[in-house]
C-alpha cells in the first residue's frame, strides 16, 4: 500500500518564482562586476564633480553665484561618494564569503543584501554621471537686498584675553588648510565656548567662501533627532561620538572641503573618535591671567589701598590661569576696597574654597559635570584620591597606581594586569583634562580642579567619602585624633610634624599620608591598634636625619593592610612583627639605603604581594648585611623568597653580585616582573658582563650600575641580537640608566640599542673613552645606517670622565633633550651636535667656563647657535 504527492501549478506562476530567484541571484553573481564597476564609475563621478567646481571657482572669483541646482548636484555626490567608499572597502569581506566559482555564498542573505546595495549605488553613480552636465554653473548676481549673514552674531565679553592664538589657528584650518574636522578640548571653565564664539563672529567680520554657519547644542545625552531639530541655535560641548552623515552634515574630508566642522569637548579621546584635528585650549599664562583678573576687579579697587596690588596678585595666582575661576573671583573682589578684605580672600581660597562667593556654585558645578562623565564609581574614585597630594604636586603615575591597587580600586584577576588597567585610568583622566600630563612619568591635578575634587570629597559627597586634607598646610602638630573618627581616608602629606603622640580611634580610615614630614621622629608605640580599616599607609621621606623606625603594632594591621611605602627613608631593619601583613599586595622600600635587616622568611609571608619596590634597598652597604637578612650574600636569599610570590607583577630589585643576576634571569616569571635594577658590585670580581641578557628583560625601565670596580667591559653579541629579534632596537623599555664609579669600564655602546632612552648619566667611570664605540659597531657593518642613539634622551649628565673624547662620532639631532650637563670631562673637545642640531633646539649646555672655550666645533655658525645654550658651573 503506498500514497502519492503530488503539487501542481501553472507555467506562468513558476516563472516568476524562477525570475524571482534569478534576480536575487544575479546580485551575488555579479557582484564582483558590479564592485569594480563601482569603483570605475565612481573615479569618473569624481573627476566630472572636479571639472564643474572648477568651473563653479572661477565663476565666484568674478562675483557671480553658483546655481542651486549645481550645489544640489555637488552635495548629491558628495554623500553618494560616502557611502560608495564604504561599499568598496567592506567589498573584498562579502567576496571572500562567495563560492562555487562566485555564482553561491556561504551566507546568502548577507550577500544578498550587500550585493543589492552595490547595484543600488551604481546606478545612481550613473545617474549622477549623467545629470552632472551644466551649460552654465553660475549666474549674476542681481544686488536686489542686502544678502543674509553668513552667521548669527552671538554675544560675547569685548575684549577676551589669552585666546589670540588658538584663535589664528583655528582660523587658518577653516579657510586655508585641508582639515575638515577640528576638536577644542580642555577642562571646563578653561574658554572653549569663548573660542568658538570668537570663530562664528569672525565670520561676519573677515572675507570667507562659507555660506552658512550653523550653531548646534550637543547635549550629553546624544539624540540624533535632537541634533537634527536644534540646527541654528547654540553648541555646548561633546560628550562622545557624533555620526555626522547621521544628522544629514556631509563628512569633511582632504577631498571635500565645501563643509567643516568645528566642536567643543573636555575629552581629547572624542577629537580622536571623531578623527578631528585636536586644538588644546589651555589655562591662561601668568601675565595673561593677571590680566584678565585686573580686568574685572577694576583699577578703581586696584588703587584704592598700596597694598592691594601685590595681595590681588596673590588671589590672582590661586586660580591657576583658569579663565572662569578669574571672572568669576574677579568680580566678586571688584568692591572689596581693604587688605584686610583681599588677605581674608587669600586665607579661605586656601583652606576652604568652595566657600568664597561664587565658586562653588559657578565653577566648581560646572567642572563637576567632567567629574560626573568619568565611565563609572571606579575611575571617579581614582580621580578623587588625587586629592590628598599636596597643591601642584607632580605625582608619579606609578605611586598613584600602587595606591589605587592597595585601596582595592582596581581589579583583580587572573585576565588583567592590575598595574595596566590603572595606566589605562591615568589616561582616561588626562584625556578628560581632569589631570595633566608632567615630565618624568607625572601627573597633577590643576588647582582648581583639586579644589573642585576636595568639594566633593569633604562637602558633596561627604557621607560617602570623607576626606581630611591638609597636604602641604605647614603644619607642626597632627590635626587632634577627634577630627580622625569618622574619616575615611587622611592626608597630612608635605608637613612638619616631628611626633605623632595621641593613638587615634578610626574605625572607618582607608588611607593615611604621613609622607614627607621630613622631620618626623616618633610614631607612639600602639597608634595602629584601632584603626581595624586601614588599607593605605605612606611614610617615605619621613626622618630624614635620624634613624627612621616603624612603631610597635604594626601588627594590629595585619587584617587590612595592603600598602606599606616606607621609601626614601633612613630606616635600618624591618620589624618580624610586619610577618602578620599577610593581606599586603604593594611594599616599596625604594632608596632605603641603610636598610641592612630584612628578616628571612618575611617576604615570602607576603603571599598576595603584586608590588615589591626594593630600588637601592641596601644597596650601599650590602656587605653589613647580617646572616639572618635575605640581603645576605648579594641578595640571593632573596631571590629564592620571591620565586614563590604568586601574584607579583612589578618588581624592582637590588642586587650585590652577577652571580644573583644569572640567578634572576633564569626565572621567566622574575624576568617578567622586573621594572627597574640596581647591580652593586663592590667586591664582584667580574670583569664583563654579557649585556646581551638585559634584553630579556622586556619591562625594564631603570637600570643603575654602582661600583664595578672590576668591570671593563657591557658586552653585547649584535649579531646574535638582530638574528634572534630582526630588529636593530632591544631596549625598548629603558628609560634611565645610570654608571656610578667603573673604573675600568671603557665605553657603554650597548646604550645605542635603547632607542626610548630619556636620562643617562656616567659617574666616575675614570678609563671611559666613548659612549658608544664606533669601533664596536663598525664590526657590524650592517648596523651603522641603523644607529641613530639618543633620539629621545632628556637629561646627559657626563661627570668626572677624564679619559673621555667622544660620545658619538658624528652630529645628533638631539630632538627632545633639555639638559646637558658636563663637570671634569676635559679630553671631550668635541660635542655630537652640527647646525641641523641647534634649528629651534632649546637646552642648556652646564659646565665649566675652560672647558666651552676649548670646544671644536663644526662651523663658527654652529658655536655661535649653542652658545646661548651654554650656562657656566659657578
């Protein structure tokens, strides 16, 4: 038994499923043709839209005006172009999806789509082609009334100060240069909004070949539709992204040039996302901020008191160049007629300013908006904790991670490194203009800024937060321990506090600053045993000229301590007591150089331990040190205690021999963790060192080599480099190298491979006669078109080097270098410096009036182009 099936339809029906499916077919099939004819038809659009503006230019240069169909037909081609060279660019991804010779694809639908879309833009290229002849591109202008304004004159102060430049700038990108987008960023309050006024007026007052001149709000929360209706009316700043061809603006380009853009913004990272041309606007210099302070004080008050100028001048400085700040601070002193009125100014803009007239409700609300943009509670926690350095204070960008990570702000796992993700939120905040980027690795917080972020911390956000700072307040007794209770986190930072007698109770105390109270004696004994929270402890540069020691009951912190910086101190022994830090994650003991007793056994109890800064720990009297200390030996005990640290990820080391070198390098975890090394070889008996191994070390920022008595040669195997890595370049984490008292040591031409190097300086070294040897490299023919050293240095410090004659053997441009100094160095007759080194090069050249005089030099032009560089040694 068995049942039939059966479909029955007519021929008309199946044709045009047949038809149907063909069609859509054909749009795979032929895509590849219908690309290249894209792009073929589109070189053909362009060059005809080229010959009509041609046309269109020399119309307008005799006064006539382009037809509105021509323009129409312009910006017709101009999106069309847009979205054609999207098309041909994801082009070759749809091909590679297409099989069976190119008439299937292993995604139909997609390609079925994107195919659609590419016949779709070729016929209107096509079109386009056709419609895009025109008997004529222009015609007379028939003076019947006066002619619109090319932009509404918006309101602004008549004479604004300190933004002449950014304004030619500016001005030049919009009428002369190929730059279609342009980006203001800076903080807030810093005269952006003044700029872009001053940029649509002057477009009424100078000669342009712009039409129109649209003025647009971009809020924070981003709506398109909102973009689209508010054209006309005023701008704020960008927040993130806008898509321009989105709201309907043509995307400026090199090759369209008809529209420009110009946009305000706190973040430099918009500018790169909306790949604008960014144009800083910065504070104020401090000629120009007096400027505009006297301006809006008045000379009336001015002169109404002799000793009102220099304490309006002292006001003036408070606000850090920020133009709001002076307007706002300005006009509220523009009537107080009395020093007594301008020194009680001073004292509350120091110690509580969000309380004088204005500024909290004027500026600090609105620089809050940057503060409130920040991605989420972790990097606004980050930015608030830079607040308890002191005012102007150039923070190491490491030392401020170290801190985040001991406070718990940045997450832990096996996936990310603690140490980038907080790189990653320096960045985040410099490009928001809420911090500044410093020389050597720094960050600061403006002024203003700061005192914003105290606000929050210690006003706005106070339940939540809690800060006690007096960073820098002279102080020479600790705040009483009432005002302690209920803080969280406690800077007293940059005093001078000799004794810290009274024990505190602070249950809720995060972090506590005690730094750079450089003539601290005593911490009473038990004054850490009720504060059960405490996560953050700093001490370094504390008793600088007495034995610095740590109290009895630091112990008591065993549950919740994870950073110790006990750096830069004259401590000599760490206490056995500090075994029971189990949680510790950050310990820095850099430039402890007295510190002889570090018990065996105590650093491998740090089992969570991420970050261990020993730089010159020890260093300058490793041989004291006892047997009971892991710096005994050299510092092998050590290295044997940190191979079993789990979580480390920075290390910075000391060592007293080669021997312990070999040993660290043969660990591929240590090797990985190593930032910053200091070889103190008093009593190595080595005589080279194969500098070849340094290479592994591919984090290494710091290198320091003190007293290698022996040492007459860093040799480095060139060819086996290059062989291995196929570069010329292997040091390219190093930063800062520094060679104390070798005494055989004749070059350091291993330097000429670390192309990032920023500060060198040889010490003592009494055979040295090149810095790097032309000899050396010159048996590698192959890599002398490759050396170019020194590219990037800052600082040359060349200090008693009576043996030395060259430090290169021919001129260097010496593009970033700031400082170059020289003392009893009087065989070097000749500098690596030529007339192409001194063009707009500003550095100063220190050493002694004898030795400049005896310099040979290139040309006498050369000698007199650096001779203003040169400053005696007194």
């Amino acid at each position: 038994m068995c049942s039939i099936f059966q479909i029955t339809c007519d021929g008309a029906l199946f044709n045009r499923c047949l038809d149907c499916f063909l069609g859509k077919a054909a749009y795979i099939r032929n895509l590849q043709d219908n690309l290249d004819a894209l792009d073929t038809e589109l070189g053909r659009l362009i060059a005809k839209k080229n010959d009509v503006m041609r046309r269109v230019v020399d119309a307008e240069r005799q006064q006539m005006r382009r037809l509105d169909g021509v323009q129409v037909w312009v910006s017709r081609v101009d999106a069309v172009k847009t979205g054609a060279d999207e098309l041909i660019t994801d082009g070759s991804e749809e091909i590679g999806k297409l099989c069976v010779g190119g008439y299937c694809s292993k995604n139909c639908r997609s390609s079925y789509k994107f195919g659609k879309q590419v016949a779709k833009k070729l016929q209107d290229v096509k079109t386009l082609i056709a419609e895009g002849v025109f008997e004529a591109v222009a015609t007379e202008v028939v003076p019947e009334r006066a002619p619109e304004p090319v932009a509404d004159k918006r309101p602004i102060e008549p004479t604004i100060v300190g933004l002449q430049s950014q304004l030619e700038q500016v001005w030049r990108c919009l009428v002369e240069e190929l730059v279609g987008i342009i980006g203001l960023y800076g903080m807030g309050g810093v005269g952006k909004t003044t700029l872009l006024t001053r940029i649509n007026n002057k477009f009424l007052e100078s000669q342009n070949n712009f039409d129109c001149v649209i003025w647009v709000v971009v809020s924070k929360d981003l709506r398109l539709e909102k973009i689209q209706d508010d054209i006309g009316k005023k701008i704020d700043d960008l927040w993130e992204r806008v898509d321009l061809t989105k709201v309907g603006v043509p995307l400026p380009s090199a090759q369209n040039t008809t529209s420009k853009v110009v946009f305000t913004t706190r973040s430099i990272g918009v500018c790169g996302s909306m790949r604008a041309r960014p144009v800083k606007v910065a504070c104020l210099s401090e000629k120009q901020a007096w400027e505009l302070f006297r301006e809006n004080v008045g000379e009336e008050t001015l002169e109404s008191d002799h000793e009102i100028v220099e304490l309006a001048q002292t006001v003036a400085k408070e606000c850090g160049g920020l133009p709001l700040a002076l307007i706002t601070i300005g006009r509220a002193m523009a009537f107080k007629k009395t020093a007594e009125e301008w020194s009680h100014a001073i004292d509350v803009l120091r110690t509580s300013a969000s309380e004088f007239a204005g500024l909290g409700e004027k500026v600090y609300r609105l620089l809050k908006f940057s503060y409130d943009s920040l991605q989420n509670e972790i990097i606004r926690s980050c930015f608030l904790y830079c607040c308890l350095y002191p005012e102007d204070y150039g923070i190491l960008k490491w030392d401020l991670i170290d801190c985040w990570i001991g406070e718990g702000f940045l997450e832990e796992s096996d996936r990310f490194s603690a140490e980038n993700q907080g790189y990653y939120i320096v960045g985040t905040l410099v490009h928001a203009c809420l911090l500044e980027e410093m020389e050597d690795d720094k960050v600061k917080m403006h002024d203003v800024v700061r005192d914003m972020a105290l606000w929050i911390a210690c006003e706005i956000e106070k339940e939540k937060r809690n800060f006690l700072v007096c960073a820098g307040a002279r102080l020479e007794e600790a705040p009483g321990v009432k005002e302690w209770e209920n803080v969280r986190r406690l800077s007293l930072m940059q005093n001078q506090i000799e004794t810290v007698s009274e024990i505190p109770a602070c249950p809720h105390l995060h972090t506590l600053f005690l730094a750079s109270n450089r003539n601290f004696r005593m911490i009473t004994d038990g004054f850490f045993q009720f504060m059960p929270s405490l996560k953050v402890l700093k001490m370094s540069r504390c008793g600088q000229f007495e034995g610095f020691q740590l109290p009895v009951g630091m112990s008591e912190l065993g549950s919740s301590l994870e950073l110790l910086d006990i750096s830069h101190t004259t401590i000599r022994e760490l206490p056995e007591e500090l075994k029971l830090l189990v949680n510790l994650k950050c310990l820095n003991l850099r430039w402890t150089g007295a510190l002889i007793r570090i018990p065996r056994g105590l650093i491998s109890k740090f089992s969570r331990l991420r970050v261990l800064r020993m730089l010159g720990t020890g260093g300058f009297i490793f041989y004291e040190a006892p047997e009971d200390s892991v710096l005994f030996g050299g510092g092998e005990v050590l290295i044997q205690e940190l191979l079993g640290l789990k979580y480390l990820e920075v290390l910075e080391l000391t060592l007293g021999s080669y021997h312990a070198l070999q040993i660290v390098l043969s660990s591929n975890k240590l090797k990985s963790c190593i930032r910053s090394l200091y070889l103190y070889l008093t009593g190595d008996k080595k005589s080279i060192i194969d500098a070849t191994a340094f290479t592994d070390l591919n984090h290494l920022n710091e290198l320091w080599i003190d007293n290698g008595i022996e040492l007459e040669e860093l040799k480095i195997d060139y060819t086996e480099i290059v062989r291995k890595r196929r570069e010329p370049f292997v040091f390219h984490s190093l930063h800062l190298v520094t060679i104390y008292s070798c005494h055989k040591l004749k070059d350091s031409t291993f330097l000429a491979f670390a192309p990032n190097l920023k500060s060198l300086s040889l010490f003592k070294c009494r055979a040295m006669e090149e810095i790097i040897s032309v000899g050396k490299i010159a048996e590698n023919p192959e890599m002398m078109g490759h050396i170019s050293p020194f590219e990037n240095l800052k600082s040359l410090d060349l200090s008693y080097l009576p043996e030395l004659k060259s430090i290169f053997w021919k001129p260097l441009p010496f593009t970033h270098l700031k400082e170059m100094g020289v003392r009893a160095c009087d065989q070097l007759r000749k500098l690596p410096l030529d007339s192409n080194s001194a063009k707009e090069r500003k550095f100063v050249i220190r050493g002694e009036e004898d030795w400049w005089n005896r310099l040979q030099w290139e040309d006498e032009a050369t000698q007199i182009a650096f001779r203003s560089c040169f400053q005696p040694r007194s």
